[in-house]
C-alpha cells in the first residue's frame, strides 16, 4: 500500500512550545516530542504496519535536509520519496497524488501530525480499501456540537450522526486524483480528501479509528501526546 504524508504546514499554533523547547518556531512536525521529532513517530507507525510499502512525505523544500536526516536516524527498510509540498493541505495532497508511481491503485493519506496512529490503524485501512473505493477513520463525537452564525448558536445537530474525521483516509488513486482535479477546477476549499470525494457524490465509508490518534496542533495536544506515549511504553 502507498502512503501519502503532508507533513508541509507551518505549525503557527505552536508558538508556545518552540519557545519552551527554546528553538525559534518552525514546522511543527520538527518539535521535539519524547527525544524524537513528531515526524519520526508517524513515520515509524508507518515502517512497522505490515500493509505499507512505500512512503512519500510531502513537505516544503527547506525542511527537506531536516526529514532526510529524520528518516537517516531512523533506518527504515521501505523506501521514502520527498515530495514538494503546496500552500494549503489540499495542494499538498494533489502534488502527494502526482508523484505517485503509475502502478499505484490505491493509497492512504495520512497526517504527519497524527503521530499517535498505531501501526494496526494503516492495516486496518489497507484492509478496508479491498472492498471500497473511498475510507475515513472516525470516531464518534463526545461532544455536543453547535453551528454558530455570527456568535450565535444557529443549530444543534444531533450527535448521533456526528463523527469526527481523522487520517489514515483511504481512496481508489483514480478516483480521487479526478476528485482533487473536480476541486481545483469548482474552487472547492476542502481540509480533508473525503471531503472532495463527498463533493463528487461517491461514497466514504467509516472505518473506526483511534481514541488516542489525536492530531497535534497545539502545546496541550503535544503534552498530551507526551502522556498517551509513556503509556505504551
Ligand atoms: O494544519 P493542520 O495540522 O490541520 O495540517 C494537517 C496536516 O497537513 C499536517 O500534517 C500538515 O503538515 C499538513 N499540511 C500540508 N501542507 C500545507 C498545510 C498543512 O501538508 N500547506
């Protein structure tokens, strides 16, 4: 199975945590998190699942030395190729799309900054996608969630039906690549590939994710993540 990493983000809400780990701020998939950088637990997720075989990380070109130095240090057996990243996520991703080999049929997306996703979640993807063209790992929302409109509460839709996307995400390369080329072409701004395959009126199944595969964006969810590490240990 292929995998596609954005990992090309500026990190802007982790200000805090570069200070702390006194560094001037830059991708945040560069913060240092147990002695190793973010980037290296999701790519070692992805060197130990028994379904991947090939890594693409797609990054900006002046935090490459940086992610050949990671992937160095850590010695991984399958191969990983260095994708230029765009100025949105979305960009990224078409970009991951482009400079997939032309045997790939299908590949999984998965962000560098869900660095707690077990290497179980990509098989149980990889998986998934024999029997559908289309997947999100979700979980349910604990939450109750309101639409706002100009600071007020416009509605409250029932959370039974509500789920909370996360990556791996799992797509038909085809398809979704005609999905990314449908997006750029209506304007659509999406922050995350099942999107644009909704978009398209195809199908997305669920596939249930992680409770502990949380998304690294602020200095909470980086001491968080510090937490649910010591546990595995
Ligand atoms: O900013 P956020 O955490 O939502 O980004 C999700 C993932 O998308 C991150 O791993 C980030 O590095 C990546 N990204 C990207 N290209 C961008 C912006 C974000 O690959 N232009």
């Amino acid at each position: 199975m292929y995998l596609l990493i954005p990992a090309a983000g500026s990190g802007q809400r982790m200000g805090s945590a570069w200070q702390r780990q006194n560094k001037a701020p830059r991708n945040k998939l560069l913060l240092d998190l147990l002695g190793k950088p973010i980037l290296a637990w999701t790519l070692l997720a992805a060197e130990a699942s028994q379904t991947i075989t090939w890594i693409g990380i797609i990054g900006q070109p002046f935090d490459w030395d940086d992610f050949k130095e990671i992937v160095q240090s850590l010695k991984l057996t399958k191969p990983v190729h260095f994708i230029q990243g765009g100025t949105t996520r979305q960009e990224s991703v078409y970009n991951g799309l482009q400079a997939l080999p032309p045997e790939a049929e299908q590949v999984l997306i998965h962000d560098g900054a869900r660095c707690l996703a077990t290497p179980e979640l990509f098989d149980r993807c990889t998986e998934a996608l024999q029997t559908c063209d289309g997947l999100v790992a979700a979980i349910p929302v604990k939450d109750t969630i309101k639409v706002v409109s100009e600071g007020l509460v416009a509605s409250t839709p029932e959370r039974s039906q509500l789920w909370a996307a996360q990556t791996p995400q799992g797509f038909s390369v085809p398809l979704l690549k005609k999905c990314h080329l449908e997006g750029r072409t209506q304007g659509w701004e999406v922050t995350d590939d099942a999107a644009l395959f909704e978009q398209c009126q195809l199908p997305v199944q669920i596939l249930p994710g992680e409770e502990t595969n949380l998304k690294v964006t602020t200095p909470m969810d980086l001491a968080i993540a510090e937490f649910i590490l010591r546990q595995r240990d």
